[in-house]
C-alpha cells in the first residue's frame, strides 16, 4: 500500500509543520514513542481508539515523512519496531508544551462548567 505524500504547498513554516504532524493520531503516536521502541501491538494499545487500518496508515505517513523509523526483524514471526528519528525527538519538547496547555485548558474547562 503506497501512502500518499501531501501535495498541498505550506503557505509558512506553521502550516509545513501542522501538514507533517497535525491529525487526530499523530502526535499521540510521537509521544507514546517518546521513551524509546514499540511494536506495533504496543503501539494499538498506547493509542487508544485508533483503528489498525488508521495506524498502519499514519505509521506510514510518519515514516515517510522521517519522524519515526520502522526496524524489521526477520523472525518468525515476524517483528517490527517503530522509535522516533532524530528529527522526530525534536518535536517532543513542543508536543510536551502542548500537552502541558492542554491540561491547563482542560483544567479551566472543568472549573467553569
């Protein structure tokens, strides 16, 4: 299954860098990498919600845009490893401020409800 590369020219830098990591499951798939590898049935475990068919597809999108690497073994069975690129463990600072907002913004929410 060939993943298509977005084709879309970025108007700026926010709108290259959203292209490449923006979506429901991707920075969910780049934090729980964090710490090191996981294999794929790791992975649709830490991702909750995430169909295979959804993971498969974003792995692969993240792969090809050298975010993550995808090391196979060749075992029987079969085993596959996914861990973050150098230029992928750049991210994890800002996706950490995110997250940080995110609870912050989830926090006030709750108060004023």
């Amino acid at each position: 299954m060939k993943v298509k590369k977005k084709t879309r020219l970025p108007h700026c830098a926010v709108d290259y860098a959203f292209q490449r990591i923006g979506g429901k499951y991707k920075g969910r798939i780049l934090w729980v990498l964090k710490d090191g590898f996981l294999r794929y049935g790791e992975l649709k475990r830490a991702v909750v919600g995430i169909s295979p068919k959804m993971l498969t597809q974003t792995l692969k999108e993240l792969e090809v845009d050298e975010l993550i690497a995808r090391k196979v073994y060749l075992e029987v069975p079969p085993r596959v490893e996914y861990t973050l690129t150098t230029t992928g463990k750049e991210l994890i600072p800002f996706i950490r401020q995110m997250r940080a907002w995110g609870e912050k913004q989830m926090a006030l929410s709750r108060i004023e409800a």
